[in-house]
C-alpha cells in the first residue's frame, strides 16, 4: 500500500467518523427541540442573513417582531403618506382631496374663525340661528347615534350629510349651527363632552365633503336640552342626536 492511498483511507475514516458524530448530536438536541422549534430557528437564521446582506450592500432594514407567516410578505407600499397635524390642517383649509380623504370623526380640525354675535363677524349670536325652513326642513333633519357613541352609522345618515353639503356648497351664504345632544343618563361632564364630539364629528365629515369649515360652527348642550322629555328607552335613542339651526345672510 502506498503512502498516498494510506493517508487517503485516514482521511475518509476520519470524514466518517465525525459524521456519525455530528449525527449522534443531531439525533440528541432533536430530541429537545420540536419541528416548531426548528422552522423558528431557520426564520430567525433567513431575517439575519438577509439583513447582514442588505447592510453589505448599503441598505438600512429596520428589525420587527413578526407573529404569522402571512406577515413575510415584503414592503407594502403606502397609497399616501399620511400628513402631520399641521400640513393636514393647511391641506384641508386649502381643500385638497388628499387631505380631505384623511379626516374622520376623531380629525382635530379647529373651530371657524367666525364668532357669531361680534359685528366684526357678520352673523348673529346662537340665538339668532333659527331651525331649519323651508327646504331646509327635508334636509337637516337631527342624526341620531348609538349610545356613548359620536361615530356616524347607516346609510341613511351618511345620505342625509351628503345632501346637507350639497345644500351648503350651493348655498354659500348659509351657516350653520350644530348642536350635540345627549341623553340624560350620566355625569352632566361626560354629556357635554359627548355631546362636544358628535357634533364636531357632523362638522368633520361635512368638511370632507367639501364644506367650507368657517360656516360650520358647534355647540354642545349634553343632556341639558332633551327632545322628549320620557325617560324610557325610546326616549333615550330620540335625544340621543345632533340637531341644526341655520342662518342665511342674504
């Protein structure tokens, strides 16, 4: 036997021995370890790998924690970027369509700039706002909510704000006033602050519509003024609501 074939033989045992090693060890741990264990182990190996290349070839990857792996998907692209308060504020007082897309009932838009009863204002204080006449009767009928709720809800209701900001977008000399209503259950605190957001919610979503923002004005009364004055369960649902008082410049 030459002493090449020798070393070659050495070599190969000792290529197999190490692999029924690396075999035994493997048999070992997977019994430790669950299949579970395992595809978590090779998820965790693919994000670190595919990290350290993206960094190689001057890419920044921001690491999350993932819970499925529906989530593996890659990097969805936004239809738009959503603006800072400010811009979005600008964006809506300027009127366009993607600021307005991004108001909501909860959208902090502030009050108009008009302030009724002021002769600086041109319009009259609250009490000179009458409710509605006229064609205006079919149109601002009072919206009704859930309850301890300001979100608007069904058909309906939405109809009914598109109709009102047709209204006003043909009228440009109407204002409006719309009161939030509550119940009379609960702290007559927490009412008004209810009563605060339904009406502002009406306010976003007429503003969404193209509104101009300083002819819509809000007030909250809470509990205080009940359209039915039962204290039952439908009586609840009718005071449950946003109502509106007009005023016509012309």
């Amino acid at each position: 036997m030459t002493s090449r074939m020798f070393l070659g033989r050495c070599f190969f045992g000792r290529a197999s021995l190490l692999g029924y090693l690396l075999l035994a060890l493997l048999a070992t741990s997977s019994c430790q370890r669950s299949c579970g264990d395992f595809w978590q182990d090779t998820k965790s190996a693919k994000r670190h790998m595919g990290r350290g290349l993206a960094t190689l070839v001057g890419k920044r990857v921001e690491s999350r924690q993932v819970s499925s792996k529906d989530e593996f998907k890659g990097v969805v692209e936004e239809e738009y970027i959503p603006f800072a308060d400010a811009d979005l504020y600008q964006g809506i007082m300027r009127g366009e369509e993607l600021a307005l897309l991004q108001i909501n009932a909860d959208t902090a838009i502030p009050q108009s700039r008009m302030s009724p009863g002021e002769a600086c204002s041109g319009l009259p204080g609250i009490d000179g706002f009458i409710s509605p006449r006229g064609e205006q009767v079919r149109i601002f009928r009072p919206i009704h909510f859930e309850t301890d709720d300001y979100v608007v809800r069904g058909e309906e209701n939405w109809e009914q704000i598109r109709q009102m900001a047709a209204y006003l977008k043909a009228h440009n000399e109407t204002y409006v006033f719309i009161e939030g209503h509550c119940d009379e259950r609960g702290p007559a605190a927490y009412n008004l602050a209810l009563g605060t957001r339904r009406s502002n919610a009406i306010r976003n979503h007429l503003i969404k519509e193209g509104v101009d923002l300083d002819r819509l004005l809000t007030v909250s009364y809470g509990k205080e003024r009940p359209s039915s004055l039962s204290h039952d369960a439908a009586a609840w649902k009718e005071n449950r609501r946003a109502q509106f008082k007009t005023y016509s410049k012309s």
